[in-house]
C-alpha cells in the first residue's frame, strides 16, 4: 500500500548495498542479516537494493522476497523517522495495550489504513512482547521504552521522547567493576532492560552527582535484574559496615537524600538524619521523601522475605549482586569452574552422564530430557557438529530468557560452551531476538570478553579444541523458537518449521547434527555440574528437577523474574510470591506457558510446577511466562488474545494451523462482539481438536491450548457471551460507559474524552453519547467520584453495572 | 540396502530405509490422499491431507512425508482416518474462493453444460455444442419456446452489461439445420430388459429417452393422442410454430428404438399391476395423480403428489418409480425433464442389481454474490457485446451473431472443473465446504499478467508445487512464499509478473498444480457430470 504520508524516500545508492554486502556476506545464509542490515540504513526494504541482492549475492530472488516478506520486524515500504512498538503481550494486553494502541493512532492522527503520521515522523506498530511484562502497558520510542503507558500519558511520553530524542541508544552498563579494598561503600543500581525502562539510567546519573557531592569514595556497580521488577528503578547502598539497604522505585529526585542518609560528613547533622531516617521508617515512608516514589525495603520487611523466601537461584545465582560484564567477578563466584573442569579433567562420557542424572529437561517449554539431547548429538557419526543456543523467546508474557543473557551472560556462554564440548561441536550460534537489543549487546560484549580470555577460539586451554560462538538475530517471528523453524531462519530461509524426524539432533543446521538448547536450559548446566547431579536432581518432583524460571506478571501484586523449585504450586507463587492479585481483588486464573499453555483456574493452584502435571490441566511449562488475571478479566477475551497471536504469528505452511487458528480467532471475535452462533463453541471445539492434532509444529499443536483450557474451566463465561453479555465487562461491544448519580458536573471527563463523545455541562450531571464513545475507559479512570461505569451493553436499563476492570495506575518518567 | 518392515491397516510391508509411509501404503495399493506432495520434488508437508494415524503413539502423522521406522503400525482406511481427512479439507475449502459449476449451470435443473456449449459455439464446433445441447436436455427445442430461463437470471455477465441469451442459444443449437446429422441419435443397443415409462409428457419422455440412452428398452404409455403433456400448458406453445419444432424434434427420439403407445391410459390397479408385472420397473410420469388414483394403486402420497424416496424416486412400491409432477407439482419443464434423467438412473441401478442408483450432487465450491465490480475480474474472458441479440424464436440459423452471443460467454465456470485434486477429494471424502464457513472472504482475483496462464490466488493451497518446480529449474526470479500465516500466497518473486515467475517452466506448474489456482487462460477440462451415481 502507497503511503503518501511518510516522507521521501531515501535515495538508494548501490554502491552503498554493496558495501552493506561486502561488510555482513554474500552467502544464502546471509539473507536474514542482509535484509536486517538494509532495515537498519533506510528504514525499509528498498526493492532497488533487494535486487541489487540478488544480483550481487548467491540469495535466490524467491528465498529473498519470501524472507523478506515473513519477517515482521522488515518492511517494504518506507517508515517514518521514529518507530513506536506498542508491546501487547500478554501482561500489557490485560492492562489495556489494545487502548493505548488506538490512544496513540489518534494521539498522532494516524489516517486510517495507515501505520504513520502525516509529518512521517513516527509509525506505530504492535509488537508482541516486549519483555517488561511488569511495567505493563509498554510503549518502546526508537530504543527508549516507556512504562505504565495509559491513554492519557502518551503526549508526556512524546515529549519526553522529543526531548531525548538525541540520546543514543547505549547500554549504560560500565566495564568491570574495579576490585579496591579502598571503596568506603557502594550503591548497586540494576540495569536490566526493565529498570532501564523504569529510569533507571537517569538514575544512576544522579546517584553519581550525588556522591561527587560528598566527595567520598563510594563506587556505583551495576547488577543485572535483581527479580522485583515491580519495583523498579532499584537502588541498593551497602555501606563499608557490610550493611545493605534497598530502596524501591528510586526517582532522580531521591537520589540526595538516600546518598545523603548513608554517606555523610560525622557531627551533629549525623544525629538529627539519624533520628529523622528512624521516624520516617516507623511510618513506613522513605527517606525524607515523599511517600509515593521511594520505599526503602527492609529485607526483614515480610513482603520482600515473601517474594524472595520460596525462590531458589541456580539460573539466577548471586541475583542482584554480580555485575552483568563483570568476568572477574563471575569467576570469583564459581564461574567458569564448570567448563574448566569439563576440559581438564572430565570426559564428555561423563558430563553427559552427569547431566542426563540431573533429571535436566529442556526450558524452552516441551520439556525433553537433555542429557538425552547430548548424547544424540554425541553418538552421531558426522563428525561435522553444531551447538545453537535458543534465545528466540517470542512468548508473549515471558522475559526470562531476555533477563539472563542480559544479567548472566557467562553463564549461558559457559553452559553453551560446555553443551559445545560434550557433543563435540566447533561451532556455536545465539540466535536471539532483535526486540531484546541490550541481551545483543551483553552477549556479544561477553563473547569478545571470554575470546580475550583464552574460553572462545582456537586450541581452548591448551586442550586442542576450538570453538567458534556467533550471534543470529531473530527477526521477530515467535515460530522460529520452534527447532527446526530456527535452524530455517539461521539458514537464511523463511522460518518455517518442517517435519521431524530428521530431528536436527540428526539432520539439522546445514544438514548436520545440531544440538539447540534453550539459554535457561544451558544457564543450569554450570552449576549441575559444579554441585553435582544429585544436588539438583534433590529438588523437584519425580519428574521435573531443579528449579524454574517464571516471568511473574499481569494483574499481580508484585510482578517480576522469579525462580523457584519445582514442585512448587501455582498458589504458592502467585499468593506467596507475588502477594495475589493487586488491589486486593481475587485472582481468578493464572495463564502459564503463554500461548502454548492454557489458563489454569485459582481452583485448581494447588497443580505443582511439573510438566506432566501441567499437561495433565491442559496447560504446559511453556518457556515460564505466569500471568494472573482476576476477576475484571473476560476468559473469552484472554483466549481470543491468544489466538490472535499464534493466528498472526503462525507460519503459514500447513493447513491446520494456518486456517484452523484464523477460524477459531473467527468465531472467538463473533462472541466477543456478541454475534456467536449457538453452535459456535462445539464448532469452536472441533477446530481446536483438529489444529491440536493435525499442524506441523509445536506452535499449531499447542495454539489451541488457551482456547480448550477456558472452555473447560470457564465455559460459563462463554456461554454468556453467546447470550450478548460480557461477566467481566471487558469485551467492548458488549458494554457501554454510563455517567451515575456521584456525577459533580464536574466537567474533567469531557475534557478527556478523546472523541468528544460526552458534552461539557459544568455542574450538571454528564451524559455519555453512546454513539461516539470508543470505550477507551480514560472517562471512568479520570473521574474523581467513581460516577462512571460500566453496564451491559442491553436497551434495557435496569440491569445490574458489572465489575469493572482494573485500574491501571499511571506513572510519566520524569 | 537396509529394510523396515512396517504394517498398514494390519497388513505388513517391507520397504526400504527411508521411505515414506506414503511409499509403503502405495506397495499395498493403499490410497492415500495427498495435494501437496509430488513425486520427484521435496516435500514440502503443508495440506496435511495424507493424515495417518501412528498406533503406538496415538499421534497424526503426515503419510507423504513421514519416514518409516521398523514396527511402525499405520492406520490409513479406518472412519476415524476418513473424518480427520474430511474435516481438513474442509478447513482447506472454507477459505477456497472459487465456483467449481458455473451459476449458470447450478440453475440449470438439468444441469445443462452452458459454458461448454458456448465455447464449442464459439469455437466453431458446431456438431459438438448440438450434441450437448441434447444430451443434457433431451428437448433443448421445446424448452427453448416455453423454459424461463433461471440460468439466464444468475448469468455473472448480466452484472456487467447483459446476461447471456442462454435459451436462444440452445434452442438455435436444437434446431438449426447446420447440426441436424448430429442429433439424430446413436443409439446403444438394447442390452436390458424392458421398462416402461406412464405418461408421455417431459419427465416421460426425458425418463424414456435417458433410459433408451442407457440400452434399455422402453415402452412409454400416454393416455391422449399426442405427447408433450404439461408442455401445451405453456403460453408460447400456443404459437403455431412450437407445435411445428416440439413435433420436428420428437422426431428424434420416436421410432423402433422406443414404442409409444397414445392414446392409452393406465387407470385401474389391474392395468398397473399388468404393466408393472411385464417390466422390469416401472416410471410414474402422470404430470398429476388424484388421491383416489393413488389410493387405488396404493401408493404413498403426500399433500402435494407422491411420497418417494428423494436419493432415487422409488415409490412405497418396490420397482415402482415416480418423477416430475407426480411427485412435486411443478410449472417449469425443465424440472421434469431433469427428474426424468435422474429417474433413468436410480431405475438402470435397480433392473442391474435390484438396488436403485442414487444420485449424489458433486462437490461445488460456491463465490456466491459478487461484490460491486469483481465482475471485471472475468470480463476478458467473453466477447464484446454487440448490442441485442437478434429476436427470439425467430431463427433457425447459427449465424455469427448466434456464435458472437455465445462467444461472450464469461466462461466463469473452474478451468479444473473436472481434474482438481481438491474437488475430486472433497467428492471422496464427503466434504462439506460450509462447516468452518468463515464470516469475510478475500476478493475474486484472476491475475492475468501471463500470455497463457491465469492465476486465481482465492483457489491456492499453498502447497507450493509451483515454487519448487521454478527452483528445481533454477528460474531466475522463480514463484514464491509472499508474507505469513492466513495472509500467506504464492507469488511471482517481488511480486513481479506472472510470466517473469513462472518462466520456463509455466506449463509444468499449471499441469501439477492440484488445483485450478494455476490453469491455462483458454483451456477449460471438458465439463463432466455434476453428480456421482452411486
């Protein structure tokens, strides 16, 4: 489609796309990279340069423009100069993402039809996670990600956008940290996309003014995600006494004041902060501040014990302590021992041995044993071998992986190195998402660190065997977490899943035994190996071992990045761990393995975190993305959110994937705008069956899990919908807004209103015109006497107003 | 060369390592159904049509593509195996955008080959096209004086400028003297036993006729002087000039080949009884039946004419069959006409095997109402429009307006009409277009950027047969996969023209693709029944 709007093309200069050839490769596995390089220098696919591709390059015209077109991350078409993704993963999609998406089209008056405003200076699309499940709804501006994002912040968020707009995208994290027995203290500040995204570089900006200001020694250490992402941006100060304290949700503001409480010169002042800190902790308010931004965190504080009690760090270990790139650090807390070993003193017989005792089984949500994987591999006669590390996390609703190849990156380099060793591999490949650009960066800072250091390259340790690690970038397709799909995508080829067998443990990247391990998968090998087999087959159930990490999110009290033993119930996590449904509202469900899992009813939270105990309701492992939903959440709606996903995110190769997931997305819209069949769910039921049974891939034998878990759980809520009627008050065809008695004539609600669907009638009681109202729900979360509601969507006006939905609390960066 | 023994449907194989289920079914002589699988190229695995069932595993697995392993058991020809593959067709149809039958001819009650006859007009044979004509319609002469035409009503070209003059058409094609030779039939000889056929007006004849076809001999009971029946009823048999072509093109089909016995009415149950016990079956073709009358020969009858049995028109009495109104009152003599072929049939099945024919509709992929200006999408295909076509009833000649008319046909009907794989299977498997029937459909599209071949994205599979041959072949710009999920399509490479992406290899891409995605521009399968006899 033509698109006037945006601004004039660049003009492509085919000596440029020679060089951009010349630079990145000229093979058909280049195409991937070739085209991503293109994106990155005009902002689309010229048709000029893909020509000149084919011309210049061994890429197939066919493979090109098939690659070119299946990519979701590539455009054809020119963009305008900032890109906004709105994140509608799971997390943000149940607090609102679908408002936010159609409050920032009108915000910047995107014609219809359109992806970009008429000056071209920014285009909007939707992707699907953005990995900071916990700040939901996420908005991401160029490189910058935003937070909280509700209708009615996005112009804050533009401003502070064109405000930055000069910064550059940088990881803010410094080297290594300095090893000084001089330090008189230290303020550790987390640097994990989320608390990036949660301000935490304008932080650490400030902190470091802060402390020039006292003129004492005190160094700032970056950590990588500390797990309480709900309470970003964090800030700990351990004093040279040992003694640590942690302050939550940290504004540049704070920063004096919490320097100033712990650093500061002897004397009299000393005492009255003293005496002053010790009022303000009694009332529960941080540092002299005000009570809404800062909470200083007591570990002994019983929610901070909670969410930290039950977990178990082995992915995560020393969690909130090590500095991400800091090598010498990892070393110093057992890093790399694992590997050393394995390479001076073990047998690859043995390790795999030692693995396969683990009870290890894949992360990456199916669950096979990986032991058994290595020895596969091992056992081939080609003696041609490749290691692959799955970093293509897609599901919408889970960042663990992006939160360990950013906060850990040696220790999935060391597990993948070790996978490398034991099958015998000289190669290795990170195939990591595009939409996850600091784990990029982490990881390829951490490859060139352990290449310096002797771990990567030719003849390790002496040991005669090389090995050469590289990153892939995904290009924003959820199938390619799919083996065979990924090795495509690896291949230059569309990511398109074909049959096993051949599995790529046989016949995978360029035709030879592959072993693909997903990251978290290799983030345990470490430390199996350096505790011991039995150590973590000790923990679990019979047939799940070790530990889990969960993405904790959606409507949840305290969200973020856990790891807990197997074995562990759903309720635990969910109540113990993060405190229940926030708002003190009841959780009703909680939807575990994101698209592929299903929605596992409170009823049943004693099911423990096991694979075959999560099949057997229906739902599955998945990669560990757990969203709570409560009471204000239509089932319905949460199913059709999946399926939109896996119908949009589906290949397109094989029939029941590719019709089944758009018919059933079809009929699960028809009830949400309340024009179902009778007949619709026992139709509804028939295509999931047959998806289920008859597609590819994983991605289509499992798509049909949400919609088969809330049919047997919630099948009341379905059965509503049919007769027109929304229990939860979320599907926007069937509610409309009505202005109560409370009304004060107030006015703010038609001051807010985008589309001026309620006339200004100051002192008077407001009326909603029905008609106009896009059911942004801004009017009722603005109103200041809780006047406006939602009702059934019916003629008559006696019926009852339903629940509504959450509200979603607003915060602007500052 | 390493062997596997396998099982199949409990019968056991050996093949070699590496084959596919596939493969080892066919050793047996196993059908399985398979549309995006071609011997010689890659698979591909994508329709998932060859669906099998892995015993040990409970698991689907595609047969096309699976390889064997030692001890595998397959079930392949189980009804659980025949409904997986029905429902997945029906997932594959319920986005395929096409009509497999023209409007027009789905109109037709007797089905007649409209499309076809309008390009053997165009074409020049002449014969071929009055051969049709009466094959389908027994009386293309008489219909063309009194038949309303439904078939000119759903005509796709009247929503361009004018529908097609359908019945002149066929009645100038019945009684021009240029295909007189042709339409004096041939007949079979007579194989069969005698059947007789009561009453003489269109269902009769056309029962008559159809069952004489078949090699059967016929005596036909008319208790007035002349037949026609129900025909003189209509308005324009008044004119003098029908009664001179209906008696021309009787001529036809009366003589030594079928015994017309006037002027002899069947009333009591004796008479019946004495007819029905000297024929091998008996066709009730009265036009009406008064409830005495039925009473007194104790048939079933219904409040509007007689109770059948609706897959073959058998009455309560056994070999006793009715059709036309008789059964359902009617006004249009085409329907009788048509009854009284679908009689013959279910009547050749009984006096064969004592089991009446049944007569089963094919499977017909339906457009349906077209939106505001796809009807362009055909416009190439038919001829321009000169104006009116010369008056009605008033030419016996195949003249070049005649040929012109026909010549505008859209021919809108499916170019595989009769060798797509999918109708073909849909047929086999009972399919059912209308079960996961989706609310929105994409626009017709017939792409034309190619001198030979038309391309109708609405009816791919996405099996991509075509993109492997083009890089079998090393095409230079090649077919290929263009976007993702549901709004995935073949498409040339940078969606360049047809020709540039099939290149050299157009014919072979149009003969393998399985269905009518690909099809030559000006080559249409000659058109088949559309109906199975079972």
């Amino acid at each position: 489609m033509k698109n006037p709007a945006s601004k004039a093309p660049q003009e492509v200069r085919l000596d440029e796309v020679d060089r951009l050839i010349e630079q990145v490769g000229s093979s058909a596995e280049h195409a991937l990279p070739l085209l991503q390089a293109l994106q990155e220098r005009y902002g689309y696919l010229p048709e000029v340069a893909l020509r000149r591709i084919v011309e210049r390059t061994e890429i197939t015209a066919a493979n090109l423009w098939s690659v070119a077109t299946f990519y979701p991350q590539l455009r054809l078409r020119p963009a305008g100069r900032h890109q906004i993704c709105v994140c509608v993963g799971t997390a943000c999609h149940v607090k609102g993402a679908e408002r936010v998406y159609e409050a920032v089209q009108r915000e910047l008056r995107i014609p219809e039809g359109s992806d970009t405003d008429p000056d071209g200076e920014y285009t909007v699309r939707k992707v699907t996670c953005l990995g900071c499940c916990t700040l939901a709804p996420v908005v991401m501006v160029d490189h910058v990600t935003y937070g909280h994002r509700t209708a009615d912040n996005l112009r804050a968020m533009l401003e502070d956008f064109a405000r930055h707009s000069a910064r550059a995208m940088a990881d803010p994290l410094s080297g290594d940290n300095q090893s000084d027995a001089s330090w008189e203290g230290e303020v550790r500040i987390g640097l994990g996309s989320c608390c990036i995204a949660g301000g935490s570089a304008r932080v650490e900006a400030a902190l470091r003014e802060a402390i020039q200001r006292t003129g004492r020694r005190i160094r700032v250490r970056h950590v990588g995600c500390v797990g309480m992402c709900h309470q970003t941006p964090l800030v700990e100060v351990v004093t040279s006494e040992g003694q640590a304290v942690r302050y939550s949700r940290v504004r540049p503001d704070d920063v004096a004041r919490i320097i100033e409480a712990h650093f500061q010169p002897t004397g009299v002042r000393r005492f009255l902060r003293l005496a002053e800190q010790a009022v303000e902790q009694v009332l529960g308010y941080g540092v002299g501040g005000d009570p809404s931004s800062v909470r200083q965190l007591d570990p002994r504080d019983s929610q901070v014990e909670a969410f930290t009690c039950r977990q178990m760090h082995i992915a995560t270990e020393y969690c909130g302590s090590l500095h991400p790139l800091d090598l010498g650090e990892y070393r110093r807390h057992g890093g790399l021992e694992a590997l050393r070993q394995c390479l001076t003193s073990r047998t690859f017989e043995d390790v795999i041995e030692e693995i396969e005792r683990s009870g290890l089984r894949g992360r990456g949500g199916a669950g096979f044993p990986t032991g058994l994987k290595w020895r596969r591999v091992r056992a081939s006669a080609d003696p041609i071998r490749y290691v692959i590390c799955n970093g293509d996390e897609g599901d919408p609703g889970a960042f663990m992986d992006r939160m360990l190849m950013e906060s850990y990156p040696y220790r999935v380099l060391e597990g993948l190195i070790i996978a490398a060793w034991a099958v015998g591999a000289r190669e290795g490949i990170l195939y990591i998402r595009a939409e996850y650009p600091l784990a990029l960066r982490r990881i390829g800072a951490a490859i060139e660190r352990l290449r310096q250091e002797g771990w990567i390259g030719r003849n390790i340790l002496g040991t005669g065997w090389d090995l050469e690690l590289r990153i892939a970038r995904g290009g924003g397709a959820f199938v390619c977490g799919e083996e065979t799909a990924l090795i495509a995508s690896i291949e230059g080829r569309r990511g398109s899943p074909s049959l096993r067998p051949p599995y790529p443990a046989e016949r995978g990247y360029r035709g030879h035994p592959t072993l693909v391990n997903n990251c978290e998968t290799l983030a345990l090998v470490p430390w199996i190996l350096r505790h011991g087999a039995e150590a973590f087959a000790s923990i679990g159930t019979p047939h799940s071992k070790g530990t889990k990490v969960f993405a904790l999110a959606g409507k949840v009290a305290r969200g973020g990045l856990v790891e807990v033993p197997m074995g562990i119930t759903l309720r635990q996590i969910v109540e113990d761990i993060g405190g229940g449904a926030a708002g003190g509202r009841r959780w009703k469900a909680v939807q575990v393995g994101g698209p592929s899992g299903g929605c596992v009813p409170e009823s049943l939270g004693d099911t423990p975190v096991d694979y075959e105990a999560l099949q057997a309701v229906g739902a599955m492992m998945g990669s560990g993305g757990l969203v709570v939903l409560d009471e204000a959440d239509c089932m319905v709606d949460v199913a059709r959110y999946f399926l939109s996903f896996t119908a949009r995110e589906s290949c397109g190769k094989c029939s029941p994937c590719r019709v089944g997931t758009q018919r059933m997305l079809e009929i699960l819209d028809r009830l949400c705008e309340g024009r179902a069949r009778p007949d619709d769910l026992m139709r509804l039921e028939e295509i999931a069956e047959l998806t289920r049974r008859h597609s590819l891939c994983g991605l289509g034998r499992t798509a049909p899990n949400p919609v088969l878990t809330t049919l047997r759980f919630f099948r009341s809520e379905y059965e509503a919908h049919l007769q027109g009627h929304c229990p939860a008050g979320r599907c926007v065809k069937l509610i409309r807004y009505e202005v109560g008695p409370e009304c004060i004539g107030c006015t703010r609600c038609a001051q807010v209103c985008p589309v001026g669907a309620i006339p200004p009638n100051p002192y008077r009681p407001h009326v909603i015109r029905a008609d106009a109202c896009v059911r942004c729900d801004l009017c009722r979360t603005s109103c200041p006497t809780q006047a406006i509601r939602i009702v059934p969507n019916t003629n008559a006006s006696t019926v009852a107003p339903v629940q509504p939905p959450e509200l979603c609390t607003a915060e602007v960066p500052s | 060369m390493k062997l596997v023994k396998v099982s199949i449907d409990g019968r056991a194989v050996t093949v070699a390592e590496g084959s596919t289920v596939l493969d080892a079914a066919r050793t047996l002589g196993i059908e399985i159904p398979t549309l995006c699988h071609r011997d010689g190229l890659p698979h591909y695995t994508s329709c998932m049509v060859c669906a099998v069932r892995d015993l040990a595993s409970g698991r689907w697995i595609p047969a096309c593509s699976q390889p064997v392993a030692e001890g595998m058991e397959i079930e392949a020809s189980s009804e659980l195996v025949h409904r997986a593959r029905q429902r997945i067709l029906e997932l594959l149809l319920s986005e395929h955008l096409g009509d497999c039958e023209a409007p027009c001819r789905r109109a037709c009650p007797a089905s007649l080959r409209i499309p076809e006859m309008c390009r053997l007009t165009r074409e020049g044979r002449l014969d071929e096209a009055a051969r049709l004509v009466v094959e389908d319609l027994i009386l293309p002469v008489a219909l063309g004086w009194v038949c309303p035409a439904p078939c000119e009503r759903t005509c796709r070209r009247a929503d361009h400028d004018r529908a097609l003059a359908i019945r002149e058409l066929h009645r100038r094609l019945g009684c021009s003297p240029d295909t007189a030779a042709v339409r004096t039939p041939r007949w079979p000889p007579r194989i069969g036993p005698t059947v007789a056929v009561i009453g003489g007006g269109p269902s009769g004849i056309s029962a008559a006729v159809a069952l004489r076809r078949r090699g059967y001999a016929v005596h036909v009971f008319e208790r007035s002087s002349r037949l026609g029946g129900g025909l003189w009823a209509s308005p324009a048999a008044a004119n003098p000039k029908f009664a001179q072509a209906f008696a021309a093109e009787l001529e036809q089909h009366v003589g030594v080949e079928i015994e017309w016995h006037l002027n002899t009415p069947i009333e009591t149950a004796e008479e019946l009884n004495h007819i029905c016990s000297s024929h091998a079956a008996t066709v009730l073709a009265l036009g009406s039946i008064e409830p005495e009358q039925s009473r007194a020969w104790g048939l079933a009858r219904g409040a509007r004419g007689l109770i059948v049995d609706p897959a073959t028109r058998q009455t309560n009495l056994p070999g006793v069959f009715a059709a036309g109104g008789v059964v359902q009152p009617g006004k249009m003599a085409v329907r009788s006409i048509a009854d009284g072929q679908r009689v013959a049939a279910a009547v050749a099945g009984y006096v064969r095997t004592g089991h009446p024919t049944v007569w089963v509709s094919r499977f017909d992929s339906r457009v349906g109402r077209l939106e505001p200006g796809e009807v362009q999408q055909w416009v190439p295909d038919g001829g321009p429009d000169r104006g009116a076509f010369p008056g009605e009833m008033r030419s016996e000649q195949l003249d070049a307006a005649t040929i012109a008319e026909a010549a505008r046909c859209f021919g809108c009907d499916c170019r595989k009409a009769a060798t797509c794989q999918l109708r073909r299977y849909a047929d086999q498997y009972g399919a059912d277009a209308h079960r996961f029937e989706s609310p929105t459909r994409p626009p017709v599209i017939l792409r034309r950027d190619h001198p030979q071949v038309v391309y109708e994205p609405g009816k791919c599979i996405r099996c991509g047969i075509c993109v492997r041959i083009a890089a079998a072949a090393g095409e230079p710009l090649g077919m290929t996969f263009q976007g993702r999920g549901y709004s995935e399509q073949v498409a040339p490479s940078f969606n360049d023209g047809l020709e540039a992406g099939l290149g050299r290899v157009w014919r072979e891409c149009v003969a393998a693709c399985p269905t009518a995605a690909l099809a030559l521009r000006d080559r249409w399968d000659p058109m088949g029944p559309d109906h199975i006899e079972r």
